[in-house]
C-alpha cells in the first residue's frame, strides 16, 4: 500500500512539472519541400515544422519583392509585400501577417531578416511561440529601414516596431528606436527579454543594403 502510495506521489510531481508538458519539437523545412496545397502569396523564404502541445503546425514566411504597383499614382510605383503564415496539420491558416511598401518610385523592400523566423517555448507552458522579424523601407535616401519583430503565442499578437540603425560610421548612427505595443505588459517578463535580444541581434543597418 506504502509502495502504491509512493508510485501515485511521484506521478503527480512529474505532470506538474515542465518536464511533463509536450516536448517542443522544431524541424527546419527547406523552401522546395513546402507542400504546393499551402495556399501563400509571395516565394517562401524561410520554413520550419514544430510540433507543441496543441498540435503540429508549418509555419511560413514568404516576399514578392519588388513589381509594379498598379495602384501607384507615379508611373514608376512599385510595391513589396512580404507575408507569413501558421498551418495546422489539417485546415486552413489559424494566423497571417501581411506587410508591404507601396506606390514607391525609389529604393523598395520589403524581407524578412536572415533567420528572421525562430520558434521558442520561454513560459514552457507547452505551447510555442513564434517569431518573426523584417524590415520595409520606400527611401531615396541615406535613412533607416522600419524594422518590426511580430510574435505569436496561439491566437495572441505581440509586436514591437520601431527602425534599424543606420551605422554611418565614426560613431554615429541614424534610427534605432523601437515601441512595444501594450499587449507586453501582460506576457510573461522572458517574452519581452527575448524581443529585446532579438532587436539587438538585428538592429544594426549599413547604408546600401
């Protein structure tokens, strides 16, 4: 009965503890091996596979680079849109991000950061989160691209905006500065140390790229 007792004490620790929740599980995905019944715009640059407590999902970003803008007023506008997209194993897309220039007659972009897509589990409560980080820019000019970092945890947005810096040499710099929109406040303190680690891993701009 002792020994029952004992089994029962031990079982009951480990489901509380995060050893117990789902492994999260990430599996990088070559941009040819996406399957074509994804429906996406743009070409898929980055793609991953993870699988947490809720359940498998592909997650994808994809850019149009630069093409005429049809709705441009200038003769020569063009626009870039760049978008990503969360797949559960079967349906359609539980998430979606869009971003874009538009009606730009200058130097246009619009893409996501190297390793711009990653996915975590800081709370490790189980469930994954997800991160994005690109740039946009419309400039004809030596200026700062807008810079985002987009992150989902299932159905919740976080986002933090703001602009690259500009590394001009000599010691001085152009931009840098990022907002963190108010959904934060209420995420745990690791989601929010993570995205200031990641806008600092990606913040610096040298002109020309």
């Amino acid at each position: 009965m002792m020994q029952l007792q004992t089994n029962s004490l031990l079982a009951a620790l480990l489901l509380s503890t995060p050893l117990a929740q789902a492994q999260l599980r990430v599996t990088p995905l070559a941009p040819t091996a996406v399957p074509t019944a994804l429906k996406r715009s743009g070409k898929v640059v980055q793609a991953l596979r993870y699988t947490d407590r809720t359940g498998t999902y592909t997650v994808l970003a994809t850019q149009s680079g630069p093409a005429p803008d049809p709705k441009a007023q200038a003769t020569d506008g063009q626009r870039a849109d760049l978008y990503a997209y969360q797949y559960p194993a079967t349906g359609p897309a539980s998430w979606q991000v869009h971003d874009f220039e538009a009606d730009c007659p200058l130097d246009l972009a619009a893409a996501f950061r190297p390793k711009g897509l990653s996915v975590t589990d800081l709370d490790q409560d189980g469930t994954a989160e997800v991160w994005l980080v690109y740039r946009t820019v419309c400039r004809g000019d030596v200026s700062p691209s807008n810079q985002k970092i987009i992150m989902y945890e299932g159905p919740s947005k976080y986002a933090v905006r703001g602009t690259a810096r500009l590394v001009l040499g000599n010691g001085q710099f152009d931009g840098g500065t990022s907002t963190f929109d108010a959904a934060w406040a209420a995420a745990p303190a690791a989601f929010r140390q993570h995205a200031t680690r990641l806008w600092q891993q990606h913040r610096d701009e040298k002109p020309g790229e």
